[in-house]
C-alpha cells in the first residue's frame, strides 16, 4: 500500500516539474528582484523602478535604483545561483544530502584566503580577492578530502561532513585570530565576513562572470557523471564513466562558483544545503534538472534574504549571510532528524 501510494504521489511531482516549477521558479527569481530594487531605507514604487531601468534620469529615486540598489541585486543573483549551483553538485560528488560548500570547508577556506592576503597587503577589491578566494577553497577541499580518505572506509559521507566541519571551525578560529589582531583589517572585513550584499559596486558581476560562468559549464558537463555517481563508483565504472575524472572535475567546479561568490558577498552559509534538496523534491531527471533549478533558487534565496534582512529592523539592514543562517539552520536539523530516523 505504501509503496503504491508512494508511486501515486511522485507522478503529479513529475508532471508539477514540467508545467509549472520552471515558469514559477523564473516568476519568483523575477519577483525577488523587482522586490530588491524596490525595498529598502527609501523605498521606491515599481513604476519607478522600471522607469529607472529603462529611461535612466537623475532623479533620487533613479540614482538609488542604478547606483546602489542595481549592482547589490546583480550580485545577489549571480552569488545566490553560484551557491545553490555549488551546493548540488557537492551533494552528488560526495553522496552526502548534507553536503554544501559551507559544512565542507569551502566556505570558510575562501574566506580564509581573502582575509590572509588582505592582512599581508597582498590584494585589494574583488579582482584580488578572487585569486586567493580559489586559492583557499582548493586548499580547504584538498585538506578535507585528504582527512576523510585515511582509515578504513576512505572517504564516505559521512567522514567528508565531519572533516569538513571541523576543518571549517579550524579555519573560522584562525580568521579570528587574524581579524582581531589587525585593526585594520578587522574594519575592512567586519561586514564581508558575514555575508552582505551591500556597497558592492557594477563592475563586481563584471569580474565574477568568467568563474561563475567556466565553473557552470565544467559542472553541468559533468551532469551525467554525477547522476551516475550517485549509484556508486562501482556502478559509475560499468557504465563507462572515470569516476575520478569526473568527481575531480566536478568538485573544481563547484571550488570555482564557491570562490566567486564568496569573494563577492562573504561566507554565506545554508544556501547550497537548503536549495538542492528543494530542487530535487520538485524536478524528476537527475542533475540535468537539478542543477539548474538550484541555481535559480539559490539566487532567488539569496537575494530574498537580502531583502527580508532591509524589512525586519529598518531602518537598518541585517546582513544576508545571517537571515540565511536563520533559514538554514532549521532545514538542517531537519535533515539530520530525517536522516537518523532512516527516511
């Protein structure tokens, strides 16, 4: 009966996934955004907005839609779909549903990066950042796969997530200590190391694009493989796929989005947890449909995080990274209990 029943409700989730998910995984990333450029200290009408967008002007409004509230939306997009677009992939390589680019170090190894070269004078703005944002994510992977490796078992789930999680407090704690015993560099990145959108500039989604976009392309390429290694590296094998070719592939793209986004907005946690499993509950056709999918709703949380956080103490503004941790946190404990339940 149960497995009847069972059989009864993944049909309409299928036949939801092709009539409806995608125009209204498109309309909500749509609405996000107008609601982006229009929420905030000064709030601005939606006629206003869309005269701004396609007539310019130098009106107050005008100058608060394109000057500021354009490029923090541009990057909200663009950083929410590298994490969501992350987060799935990372899941798949590593078959562990709580896998993302913060419980696996990335995150925070990034972050480590951006804040050790601006300590040594090393890099200035996103152009600089970027490098050592990659630089640290790679870092942090390799470490985190390396302690998951030794032992019996290699490198299960299991051992990815907590190697992760312990490397990512690790690195958080020698952050810290740089943060706090350098005045300078604790003011520069007090508000980055949270994860904001805000004061970020029109030339920031201008240098993401080449990472976001060679990041996408190795990852969607590696769809099937991933597909495939979800069934395990055996079955991966007998049906032709090199598994280590493809997880090697796919976790650097994932390293790629990750250090985009988060030379561009900060550590922002949750993001990459939360979406792919919304994804995969609305979409039926493996990761050629998730991926996608995640990566319009990571962009849509993201930057509706953005916005819930300008809402709930205006005037002032709470960062995204820490409306996102809000939502997440509670999805992951979700998750755990259903995982220990065995459901």
């Amino acid at each position: 009966m149960s497995s009847r029943l069972g059989a009864r409700t993944a049909r309409p989730t299928r036949r939801l996934g092709a009539r409806v998910v995608w125009p209204a995984a498109v309309l909500l990333v749509a609405v996000v955004a107008l609601l982006s450029l229009a929420v905030g200290a000064r709030p601005v009408s939606p006629s206003a907005v869309f005269d701004a967008l396609l007539r310019g002007g130098s009106t107050p409004d005008a100058l608060v839609v394109l000057s500021l509230r354009v490029p923090r939306t541009e990057v909200g997009l663009t950083a929410g779909a590298a994490l969501g677009l992350a987060g799935a992939t990372l899941q798949s390589v590593t078959r562990n549903p709580l896998a993302d680019p913060g419980i696996l170090g990335l995150s925070q190894g990034a972050a480590a990066g951006v804040v050790i070269a601006i300590a040594l004078g090393l890099a200035n703005g996103f152009g600089g950042y970027v490098w050592y944002a990659f630089a640290g994510a790679v870092v942090a992977a390799w470490l985190v796969y390396a302690i998951a490796a030794r032992g019996r078992g290699g490198a299960s789930p299991v051992k990815l997530a907590l190697a992760g999680t312990a490397l990512s407090a690790m690195t958080a704690g020698g952050t810290t200590v740089v943060l706090t015993s350098s005045s300078a560099t604790l003011d520069q990145f007090r508000f980055w190391q949270v994860g904001a959108l805000s004061g970020r500039d029109a030339g920031t989604v201008l240098k993401m694009l080449p990472f976001l976009v060679a990041g996408a392309l190795v990852v969607l390429a590696c769809a099937r493989g991933l597909d495939a290694l979800e069934l395990g590296d055996d079955t991966a094998r007998a049906l032709g796929h090199r598994v280590l070719l493809v997880r090697g592939s796919a976790a650097l793209g994932a390293t790629l989005l990750t250090a985009a986004a988060v030379a561009a907005a900060g550590p922002i946690a949750f993001v990459g947890l939360a979406v792919p499993h919304l994804a995969r509950r609305l979409v039926s056709g493996g990761s050629r449909q998730v991926l996608p999918l995640s990566a319009l709703l990571g962009a849509a949380l993201l930057l509706g995080a953005d916005v819930a956080g300008r809402v709930v103490r205006a005037p002032a503004e709470v960062p995204a990274g820490v409306m996102t941790a809000l939502v997440g946190v509670p999805v992951l404990v979700v998750l755990v209990r259903r995982k220990v339940a065995g459901t």
